[in-house]
C-alpha cells in the first residue's frame, strides 16, 4: 500500500512537470523569428544594349539599372524609377583608334519620342539615349555611363571593330527555284566577320481562281 502511494505521488509530480513545461515550448516555438532578409542587399549594376551601324549617323542606346524592391516586381516596374537613371547620368560615346588612343568623347542625349508597344519595362514612358555621329569601320567603340551624384562609372566596350558590309551577288533579284536541292550564293564578305546566316523571305503566289462563265437566262 505504501508502494502504491508512492507510485501515485511520482506520478502526479511528472503530469504537473509536463503539464508546465509544454505551454513554456509552444510560447517558445511562437516567439521564434527568422535571422535573414527575404530581399537580401545586392550590388547595383548597370545594364547597357544597342546597335551601332556603320551606315547610319544616328545611334540608339537603352541603359538601366537593377533593382530589389519589397512586394511584387510586376508592381515594381510600372514605376519608372525604379530602373530607369531618367536624367541623373551621363552618358559618352568614345571613340579609340587601333593603338586604343581616344580620339572623341561624342555626348549621347535622351529621348522619349520613340514609341513602344504596350508591357511591363518603359510603357508608356520609353527613355533612350540617342548618340547623331558618323563612324569608323576601323576604330572602337564605347558606351561610357557616369553617375555624378555617386562617382561610379560604367563602360562597354566593343571588342572588335565594327563589321563591314555583306552584299550577295548571285543569285540575283527573285530568280530562285524552290525546287532545286541546292542553292549556291555569291557573297561579297564583309570586315570583321566570322559567319553569315541567310534568312530569305518567302513569297508563295496562287494562281487565280477559274470562274465559270454565267449562262444568260432564257425567256
């Protein structure tokens, strides 16, 4: 009986030790935070695309800037802001002979009359930077971007000079069958290039319906 007794008292001292310590856990489990940023703090670079053609006095250049933002991104680019500079850098065309001297520092504007179809990047505003100079097949070419307000420079060289121009001789105009299993070009080759892709369009013509002739009505 005294065994007894004792059992029952060990036992009502483990159900209040567990019955204490298990809301103590949960508020515990409840109070935990995570120790890392969602959206953690990245590095800021600047992204710069475009096409110089040798044949035109204009150039057009795009230029923007990464961003991290709290929320949703598609929410994030309807603001202008958030990836482009607008009017706070400035931007350089430069100009290098073969020996890499610089021999021009041509000022790239803005603009925003070019339009754009309809999406999330630079709708309905479309900022680009628009450089008006003749170039040179044999120099080098780079994009220079310069923030004022923080002194970082970004810069995109061309690592070759520009290409020359591609003509094809033969076959020439539209005297080109369909059915034949090969078909062999002519093509003057351009400076600085290393492959051609043709891309020919296509124009398939049908030949007119047949129409029967209409019988006049009898009386």
């Amino acid at each position: 009986m005294l065994i007894h007794s004792k059992l029952q008292m060990i036992f009502r001292k483990k159900r209040r030790f567990f019955l204490i310590i298990f809301p103590v856990l949960v508020v515990s489990l409840c109070k935990c935070k995570p120790e890392f940023s969602v959206n953690a703090d990245g590095e800021p670079f600047t992204v710069v695309y475009g096409l110089l053609d040798i044949s035109a006095d204009t150039h057009y250049v795009k230029i923007f800037k990464s961003f991290v933002v709290e929320g949703s991104a598609y929410d994030a680019v309807h603001d202008i802001h958030n990836y482009s500079y607008i009017d706070s850098i400035e931007v350089y065309l430069n100009e290098y002979d073969a020996n890499n001297n610089l021999l021009r520092k041509i000022l790239v504007d803005t603009t925003t009359k070019i339009p754009k179809d309809s999406g999330l990047f630079s709708y309905p505003t479309q900022i680009v930077y628009i450089a008006t100079a003749a170039l040179n097949r044999n120099y080098l070419y780079e994009i220079e971007v310069i923030n004022p307000y923080t002194k970082n420079v970004a810069k995109a060289k061309v690592p070759i000079p520009m290409v020359g121009t591609v003509r094809i001789y033969s076959p020439a105009g539209y005297d080109i069958n369909i059915t034949d299993k090969s078909i062999n070009f002519d093509i003057y080759p351009g400076e600085n290039i290393n492959m051609y892709q043709l891309s020919p369009p296509v124009f398939l013509q049908s030949p007119p319906p047949r129409h029967s002739r209409l019988k006049p009505a009898q009386a």
